[in-house]
C-alpha cells in the first residue's frame, strides 16, 4: 500500500487525509448505493471505514498489505454494508442476491468496536482529568506507538530525554490521581 | 533509560527483535511489578484509543460537513425516522393553512433542529480540574444525551460555567423533555456568553415543538436582530413558514 497514506493515518496528517476523504467518497457513496445503502448511512459507513483503517494503519496491519489504498478502503467498507444487512436480515428477510452486487472487491474483515471494561472506564474518568498535552503525550506513546524520539522530533521536543521525563510525569499524575480519588 | 523502560517503549512501538521480546514476555511472567506496569499501560492504551477514535470520527464528520452541509445535520440516527416522517408531511400537508396543526409543527421542528455542535470544548478541556465537563462533552459528542445531561448539570453545579446550560438544554431538547429544555434556556438567557445569543434559536424550535408559535416566532425575531449569523438562514425561513 501507498506508504505516505499509512504514514498520513498514523500521524493524523489532516490535509492528506481530508484529501483522501475527498477523492474516494463520490465513488464509495455509488458503490453502496448498489447495495441499497442510504446516502446518510453511506456517510456513517464511509467514516467508519476510515476509522477502521486508521486503526490498522497504526497497528501496522497496512505495511503488510499489497493492494492499494483505494482497494482496503472499499474491501472494509463493503464488509461494513454486509454486516448491516446482515443485523437488517434478522428482522426481516435476508437478501442474499445483494451480496453478488459487486465483485471488485474483496470484503475485508474489521474488528467492531470494543467495549472499555469496567477498570478502563474509570481509568478514562482519570485520564480526562489529565491537561492536554499530557492526554496526547500518553495517547502518541501507547497507543499510536510513537517513539520518544519520534514524539520529540515530530511535536518539537527539545530532545528524547525531554520527552521521556514529560511522560514519566503524566503517568505520575495519573497514578495519583487514581490513588487520591475517593472509593 | 532502565532496561525496563526501553522494553516497554519497544513493546508499545512494535519494535520488539525477536530476542528482545522472549525477554519481554519472560519478565513479564516472571516480574509482578514488571507485568502490574505492562498491564496498566496496556490500559492506558484501550483508554486513550477510544477517545483518540472520537476525536478522528469528529475530524471526519467535519469534512462530510464541509462537502455536504445540508444532509449533515441528518446523521444523528434516532433523527433519521423522524425527518423522514417531517419530509412526508411537509410534501403531504405543504400548504400555509395548515401550519397550524400540531403534526406540522413537530414536522417543521424536527426539520430544523439538531442539536448544537460542541463548540466549546477545547476551552473547557484546558482545564484539568474540569472532568465532569469533559466527561459531559464526550457523552454528547457521542449523542449520549441522557449521559450528558446528568453530567453537564453536575459541571455546572461545580463550575458555574454558564455555557454548560446551553448544552444541558440541547441535550433534553434532543431527550424530548421540551418544557424542561425551556427553562433551561431560559435561565441561560440571564447570563451573557458566548453562546447566549445561539439559545434564542434553540428556544425557538423549543417553543415551536411546545406549540407556543407566537413565543418561538418572538425569539426568532431576537435571534435575527442579535447579528449572529449562525442559522440566521434557516431563522429567516422558519419565521417566514411560521408568519
């Protein structure tokens, strides 16, 4: 897949990807109208397949992939229309003939949202009482996977060292706020 | 950096070697603080993941805005069935006479109003000490309403901040509590911000949806004198369908 795409996903770059957003969506909003898909649900299903490409963009999934950009896009988004009518075919009768609507594309399985356990929700009540940069230094370190050196570089640290001790100091405040909080 | 920390970092980063990771895995099964420290970063990822995830669906609802503004405003799903039912009416019934009716005025509200975007959120998650504010922003963002509404009156019995009414009153007009949505803008009218001027709109559709058309069409006109330009489109034609 087209790296400066994935490199654009994982690090947020908002002209590229409000770029791509652009270029794919007239196509896409046809390409489920095949599927007796709304324009409104179109809309829904086409952000959550970006959504679900950045998160695969971030889990390195998409450095393994050969297809293109455009290809994985409509791969998710397809597997997105069939698991509503999927959901839709429980409470009426299921249409098997729109799934050989269109055979461009393969279906590309996503993982649906997980649900926050317990624990993490109330590490989420804590986590919000974080500043902002704080939130976004944890955020870039654990879960987008960046380096120390490559938050310092990228958010205009001083140096590695800078950032490591700036993390240090937010996991700090954030243990003690959990410590603190009353039971 | 311990040789700990530079595991960790590794680990989260996913540049683990293959060696690397046998000794990661192995203090992990071997090293209960080691693993008390992998775990809560672990959640610490989950956490961070889902309000990373509503921050880019955000950024992304925000371009669908900006190519199509009109049919934006239709993604909240429970409005959906009743925009449709609005445009079957106004199509069946879109005559002046019978504007009057009830069924039409909940047509013509459910035509106009959605509920308000957060617009004052970066402000507000500035402050650390704002939790339940911010807490109140995510659930609203999330059309949580009931959520929300819980949450922005505790923010605002603790903060004071009078644009929490504005959002509370958003978000029990979108619960269908209109009497109660009222006075809440009502009381937010006492108090001058930055969002005052946009509660006379929203007091508007409020009254409209309560029946009151000669109190929402008396706010419309307010909102349009008050030089907001925000729905000051949309004010004008309503208070033209209404006079």
């Amino acid at each position: 897949m087209e790296h400066h795409y994935v490199d654009a996903l994982k690090n947020n770059d908002d002209t590229l990807i409000k770029e791509l957003y652009g270029r794919h969506r007239a196509e896409f909003f046809g390409f489920s109208r095949k599927y007796r898909i709304s324009e409104i649900d179109s809309a829904d299903i086409y952000q959550e397949a970006f959504l679900a490409m950045r998160k695969h963009a971030i889990s390195g999934k998409l450095n393994e992939v050969s297809c293109s950009f455009k290809t994985y896009l409509f791969g998710i988004g397809k597997y997105l229309i069939f698991d509503i009518h999927k959901a839709e075919a429980s409470k009426s009768s299921y249409n098997a003939n729109l799934h050989n609507t269109d055979s461009d594309y393969e279906s590309i399985t996503v993982d649906i949202t997980q649900e926050l356990t317990e624990e993490q929700k109330l590490l989420r009540h804590f986590f919000n009482q974080l500043g902002k940069s704080c939130q976004q230094m944890l955020t870039l370190s654990f879960y987008r996977g960046l380096t120390n050196e490559e938050i310092a570089k990228q958010y205009g640290y001083e140096s590695e060292a800078v950032v490591r001790s700036q993390k240090s100091r937010c996991l700090k405040t954030l243990k003690n706020l959990i410590k603190t909080s009353p039971r | 950096m311990t040789i700990n920390e530079t595991l960790i970092e590794k680990y989260f980063s996913k540049r683990l070697t293959e060696v690397e990771l046998l000794e990661f895995n192995k203090r992990y099964h071997t090293n209960e603080n080691f693993k008390q420290e992998v775990d809560f970063l672990k959640n610490v990822q989950a956490v961070s993941k889902a309000d990373d995830d509503v921050q880019f669906k955000n950024q992304l609802a925000s371009y669908e805005t900006q190519i199509s503004p009109k049919k934006a405003f239709a993604k909240t799903k429970w409005l959906k069935p009743l925009i449709a039912v609005a445009a079957i009416l106004i199509f069946a019934l879109g005559f002046l006479f019978v504007l009057n009716t009830p069924s039409n005025k909940d047509a013509l509200f459910s035509t106009y109003f959605e509920p308000s975007k957060n617009v004052s959120a970066p402000i507000i998650r500035s402050d650390a000490n704002d939790q339940l504010a911010n807490n109140a922003f995510i659930a609203y963002v999330e059309t949580d309403y009931q959520a929300a509404l819980s949450l922005f009156e505790q923010a605002f019995e603790s903060t004071k901040n009078s644009e929490l009414l504005f959002y509370k009153g958003n978000s029990l007009l979108a619960l269908d509590k209109t009497k109660e949505a009222i006075e809440v803008f009502k009381t937010h009218l006492t108090y001058s911000d930055a969002l005052t001027k946009r509660t006379h709109w929203y007091l508007a559709l409020a009254y409209l949806k309560s029946g009151q058309v000669e109190k929402a069409k008396q706010e419309l006109r307010i909102f349009i004198d008050s030089g907001e330009t925000f729905k000051l489109a949309e004010a004008k034609s309503l208070l033209k369908k209404l006079d």
